[in-house]
C-alpha cells in the first residue's frame, strides 16, 4: 500500500473551480460531489454529461471542482482530509441542531475525537490544509465555512509558534462554532448580508452577542463564547459588537477573525465567476495591522498562496499561463506553464516561465481569469 507521502509525489491533472454555468458535458469532475450528510453524489473522475448537470443544478450546487487536463500539479493526499471535513460538518450541524431545540450543547467523546483530527490534520501538514479549504464551499453554506476557519486557524496558530495540543484543539473547536450566533438571525438576511438597510445590518450584527449567549451557558470552555462574540472584532476598535482593539480581545479571537475575513472574501468571490484569492490575500495584507493583529496576518500570509497552483492567470505582457507553484519568500511571482500568447491563441510548444527567477523582474501577474475564460483555456486543443 502506498503512503500518504508517496501519494504526494504523483502528478495529477490540475482542477479548477467553475461557475456550473459554465462546465461543459466532457468535462471530468476532480472532486466528489458531496450532499449535506457527507455522502457521495458523483465521484471524482466523472465525465460530466447533460443529465449529471442537470442533476447538480437541481440540487442548487454552483460550482465544481473541473479536472485541467492541460497541466498536472502533485497531488495533495486528500481522501483522510475529506473524512476529517465531512466529521466537522457533522459535527457543527449537530452543535446548530441541539441550539434549535434549545437544548444545551455539550461535546460528546466522539466530537472531541473530531476536533483532535481536525488539529491533527493542520499539524501534519498544513499547506495541504490551506489548499484543501480553498476549494470546498460556496458563499452560502455555513458549515464547510465553519471547518475551513478551524482548519485556516489552527495552521495559522501552527505558524504563529502555538503547538501545545491543548491550545490548539480549543482554538480548533471555537473556530468551528464561531458563527453559532447566525441561527437567531433571519435567515434571508444571512442570504444577502451584503445588500442590507442599516437596520437590518444592526440585526445581522447581534448574531455575535447571540453567540456568547448561546455558548456562555454550555460547559465548554471560555474562549469559546469569546470567539463567537469577537470574531467581527477589529485592532483598531472599528469592528462590531463591542469595538474592542487588539488588547482586549483573546488571542484566539485575533487568530479567528483574520481568518473568517479572509475565507469569506475566498468563497464570496468564486461566486462571482472566478476565485480571487489574490485579491482576498491583498485584503489581508492592506488590513494587517489595522484591521487584524499584526502577529497573526503575518502568520496567516506565510501559510497563504497568493495565487494557489492551478490558477489561470494572465501577466502584464499578455501571455496566459497555469500557475505551478510560488516561492513564500515571493509570493507575488509564481511559476507558471504558459498555454497561450497575447492574441489568446494557444502556443506551439508550452513552456515554464518562474517570474521570480527574471533577471529584469518587469513582468508580473495582471490577473486571475474569470469562470468563461478559465473554461475557453481548459478546452483549448494541446
């Protein structure tokens, strides 16, 4: 049986995240498809027909994750990831059940068991973990955003110098109860949080305080109920419910709300037709600091790919390219397989270009390709 490690040293097909509007029938699927209860859909390496698309459209899933057979990128072993995801999942939709049936929630043997290998994950490897929570929600579903700040935070944590088990499985467990608060809020605000009269926004507000309350009365620990009511706060006190600054919020808190900015900057652009992750780890970048402990957006940026391997980008010069990997030293100039010129017609024979690595560095990435043309390039005859 080959290792996990073994598994990483074979190439696979790049993936690349699209709108479902526009996945083509051929196109073959590189990650299961997943229902609510974590059971499999369509499995991974499914040339997608007509009916499949149909299928996924009627079960309202947006977008998927499509193979690039132009490119192949190491594989990240995945299959003990999806496991650890999908017992998150579980997990955060049992806690939200219990809290709608006004019961109090507390850990079973079983989800503290969940929570160690969520850490256990980020620890063992936590690039593959950045990279896995990339690729796995839409901009409307709570409980995948939930596992990606756990497993986001506990890298994070990882790279600030935090390795004691016990601080990092209390970081783990209130980033995935963070947002517990959002089930006293109505629902269609949650829906369109980013299209709200100011009294609705100061309703969508209160699902912090709501949070603490809920986990205030439940025997887990402290920093918990800290997290849920902290999460929107910022270092220079212009965040919400409290306006506290850094010094007053727990340093799970400062970890935590760096990380729920970032994810959902992540997941909100890639409904909008094209992952922007650059522009998410700009965001950071411009706020550390200000709007997040400076500490803690250092730690994150250094676990983050600006442009993660697999991006089709175009640069300043107009040529198109894939992008294969990037230094951490100098994020901003990955190296890329180039598939096409300037007038966007495929070249000859494709080639790698480190942009680090330029003698006269006058060429950088212009931008990430959106869904339709993404699609246009992953078709494109080799």
């Amino acid at each position: 049986m080959s290792s996990a490690n073994d598994a990483a040293k074979r190439n696979i097909p790049s993936m690349q995240r699209l709108a479902l509007d526009f996945v083509e029938p051929g196109m073959v699927l590189a990650r299961d498809v997943y229902d609510e209860d974590g059971t499999i859909m369509i499995s991974a390496g499914t040339a997608l027909t007509e009916r499949l698309l149909a299928r996924l459209k009627k079960w309202e899933i947006r977008s998927a994750f499509i193979q690039n057979p132009r490119i192949t990128l190491p594989e990240i072993p995945a299959a003990l990831q999806e496991k650890v995801r999908n017992q998150a999942r579980l997990m955060v939709e049992h806690a939200f059940n219990k809290i709608r049936r006004a019961e109090q929630f507390s850990m079973s043997n079983e989800e503290q068991e969940t929570v160690h290998a969520v850490v256990e994950e980020a620890t063992q490897d936590p690039l593959a973990v950045v990279h896995m929570a990339h690729i796995h929600r839409n901009s409307r579903d709570i409980l995948s955003h939930s596992v990606n700040v756990a497993l986001l935070a506990t890298a994070t944590a990882l790279s600030m110098g935090i390795s004691s088990p016990g601080p990092l499985h209390e970081l783990a467990l209130a980033a995935l109860l963070h947002d517990i608060g959002l089930l006293m809020i109505p629902q269609d605000l949650i829906a369109r949080k980013g299209n709200l009269s100011a009294e609705e926004a100061a309703i969508y507000r209160e699902h912090a305080n709501w949070g603490y309350a809920i986990l205030q009365q439940s025997t887990l620990p402290d920093s918990v109920a800290h997290v849920a009511q902290e999460h929107h706060e910022h270092a220079d006190g212009t965040g919400f419910p409290q306006q506290l600054t850094t010094d007053s919020l727990h340093p799970f808190s400062r970890i935590v709300a760096a990380v729920n900015a970032y994810e959902n900057f992540c997941a909100n652009s890639a409904d909008t037709g094209g992952s922007k992750a650059y522009l998410a780890y700009e965001s950071i970048t411009a706020g550390a600091g200000a709007l997040y402990d400076l500490k803690v957006a250092k730690a994150l940026l250094a676990r983050l790919p600006m442009y993660p391997p697999g991006s089709l980008v175009k640069l300043t010069n107009g040529l198109i390219g894939v992008v294969i990997s990037a230094s951490p030293a100098m994020p901003h100039r990955p190296r890329l397989k180039i598939l096409a010129h300037a007038d966007d017609s495929p070249v000859e024979n494709s080639f790698i270009l480190d942009l680090e690595e330029l003698e006269h560095q006058t060429i950088f990435v212009k931008d990430i390709l959106n869904d339709e043309q993404a699609a246009k390039f992953m078709t494109m005859p080799q």
